[in-house]
C-alpha cells in the first residue's frame, strides 16, 4: 500500500484534514493564501508533494530541495508531507491511515479540479465513486469551476481573498531568471530558502504552475 509520510507533523488529531498537493516550485504566497483558506473551512491542512507527478516529471528543483523551500509554512495547524501516490484518490487514501477519524478535503485550483474531473482512471473508481471517500474543495483562479452534475455530491467552494491570479511558481521563476523582482509573490517565511535553492538552478520557461 502507498504511504504518505509527514515532515511537519500537526499540532493535534483533525476532525477535517484539508489535504494542498501542488508542485511547489517554489512555494507562493497564492499557496499561502490556499493554506490559510483551507484552515477556514478545516481544523488542519497539509501541504503535500508526491513523490511522483501524475501529469509531469519533476525538473530543476529536487524534491527534497522543494521540501526545504515549503518546510517554513509549516506548524501549528499546517503540516507538511510526501505522498507515494500522485492522484487525488490515492493521497486521501494515504492520509486516511494516518488519520482514520478525519473527514479528508483535497484542495486545488480550478485547473487542477477540470484536469481530476477528466482523468483517465483506468483500474481505478471512476471520480463521481472516488468523491464519496473525500471532498474537493476548488477555489477560483483564472475562473472558477462549476461542477458537473454527477460530481456536485462531494465538490464544493474554497473561498480565498482574490487577486493571486498572477502569482504562480513559473512566473517566480521567470523573473529570477530574468533578474526581475520577485520577493513579493514568495512568503516571506519561505526567502531565506528559495534563494538558497532556486539562485544557482536553471530555469525553463515552458511548464506552468501555481
């Protein structure tokens, strides 16, 4: 069985585990923003990367090296963890044995929740099956999502204070790349790090994400 395993524990048992996977590449203030929304709604949230992307490879930045840059935004109520799966279904599987009492939420984007909804699950429980094991919750970014109809049952809104539209890990890249200011879309918890990590890699302009 695939496992999730924690780098920053959380501070309690939660009744309702809100789960972030995201590239963090490098982390954002919009993942920020998406961590302190999901904490209205959840009484704890992890910010999860997979140890495998589903849809992409890792480049640049290794996966420990990522786990160096999120580290910082985590404690309390927020933890950090790696999931030996990549899929939705798979990480909410992982979490409910560290967590059998919780209620799990995943957390994602609009484009994110289009690209689940549309998945190829071969083998595995169709989406409409997998959203009776946990709920999605989609904030808007760059449009919201409605839902089709047979997967309304287990997705709902993440409300979040807009205006992130234009922050996304490529475009920290881009302008660290292109020596232009970029202090101001990283958390400020989280400099120290991504300096140390992302000033000697080189950067691609080709793959997009949060």
């Amino acid at each position: 069985m695939n496992s999730v395993e924690l780098f920053r524990a959380l501070s309690a048992p939660p009744r309702r585990l809100a789960l972030l996977p995201a590239a963090y590449h490098p982390p954002t203030r919009a993942h920020e923003a998406l961590l302190a929304a999901a904490l209205d709604q959840c009484d704890a949230v992890l910010a999860v990367l997979a140890r495998a992307l589903p849809h992409k490879e890792y480049t640049g930045a290794t996966l420990a090296q990522r786990l160096e840059t999120l580290l910082p935004l985590t404690g309390g109520r927020t933890g950090a963890a790696v999931s030996d799966g990549g899929l939705f279904l798979e990480m909410a599987r992982e979490a409910r044995v560290l967590f059998p009492d919780a209620e799990i939420h995943l957390v994602c984007g609009r484009d994110a929740a289009e690209r689940a909804a549309a998945w190829p699950y071969d083998g595995l429980p169709s989406m409409a099956e997998q959203l009776r094991e946990y709920r999605l919750l989609v904030a808007a970014r760059r449009g919201g999502y409605e839902a089709p109809g047979e997967l309304a049952h287990g997705i709902g809104r993440i409300e979040w204070t807009g205006g992130w539209d234009a922050v996304s890990s490529t475009e920290v890249r881009r302008r660290m790349a292109a020596g232009e200011p970029w202090e101001h879309m990283v958390p400020a918890v989280c400099l120290d790090a991504v300096r140390r990590v992302y000033s000697p890699l080189p950067f691609s302009r080709n793959a997009r994400s949060l």
